[in-house]
C-alpha cells in the first residue's frame, strides 16, 4: 500500500499514467487523420481521372461528320480513349486491376458510360439507389461517365466506396 501511496505522491507516477493513457489516443486519432487524408487523396485521384477520361473521349469527334459541319462523336474511339485515359491516371492495368502505384486495391466499377449524340438540349438521368438521382443536361454532343470506387483504410481496415460521376461536351458554337 506503501508504494502505491508513494507513487501517487511523486509526479512522475502521474506523467507515466498521462503519457500511458494519451500515447494510445494519440496514436488512434493520428490513424484516423490519415484515413482521412486517404480518403481525400483517393476520392481527389479518381476524380481526376475520370474528368480526364471524359474529355478524351469527347475529344473523338468524326472528322468526315466535322467536314460536313456537324460534330458527332465516334462512339468506338470515344470509348478507346476513355479507356486509355482511365487506366493511365488512375494507374490500373488494361483490365481495370489495380497497379502497384494505384491508390485503389479494387477494379473500379463503371455503372454508367453514355455518349449524347442528339437532339439538345437532352437531360440524361441515372438513378443510382441507396444514392442518388444524378441528372445532367445536354446542350451539345458530349460523354457522361459513372463510376464506383471501393478502398481500404489503412489503420482501421475499413473498406469505403465513392460514386464519381463527370460529363463533358464539345462545343459547338
């Protein structure tokens, strides 16, 4: 009872008891402000690469369509350069399997790749349940694109999907 009383009196049973008690919640929230910043990185790194993707398959306009002064967008090609341009940004293999250097540990999922080709304006909707409606509006030729993204937290382990959905057009005027 002695060397209980005793330690309590000195202050350095105290700072032992402090820094026992705060280097494991230190350690928990440092984990969970890193998880964060994962989860910002990911979602930030999709994002970039979808709207990247997006506007490389828009970017397929049929040139014999361009000459006769209308822009239509080459669906195949569009496609091909969406492709490529996903896998390259977001650093997934020709299959959608992640690289090593990928941020993601899963294939990403498209749920959505429609190419607007007429008559405009023309509002697209996807109906994405648990979610929510996604509605874009057409004014000129363009390319929508849905997508779902799961990863890993590091510390906790948790998996996590993001919805990342962009658009573009050419425009025409």
């Amino acid at each position: 009872m002695k060397i209980v009383k005793k330690f309590w009196q000195n202050n350095n049973g105290i700072l032992l008891i402090f820094l026992l008690l705060l280097i494991p919640l230190f350690w928990w929230l440092w984990s969970i402000t890193l998880d964060g910043t994962d989860a910002k990185y990911v979602s930030a790194r999709a994002k970039t690469a979808l709207n990247r993707a997006v506007k490389a398959a828009v970017l397929a306009v049929d040139k014999e369509m361009l000459a006769q002064g209308s822009i239509v967008i080459d669906s195949n090609t569009a496609r091909a350069n969406f492709d490529r341009v996903f896998t390259v940004n977001l650093g997934l293999r020709e299959d959608y399997t992640p690289a090593v250097a990928s941020p993601i540990q899963e294939a990403p999922e498209i749920l959505d790749y429609y190419v607007c080709q007429r008559p405009y304006p023309y509002t697209y909707n996807f109906w994405l349940e648990g979610v929510k409606n996604i509605t874009y509006t057409f004014n000129d030729p363009g390319v929508f694109a849905l997508i779902k993204v799961r990863y890993k937290h590091n510390f906790t382990g948790k998996m996590q999907e993001i919805y990342i959905y962009a658009a573009a057009e050419v425009i025409s005027d």
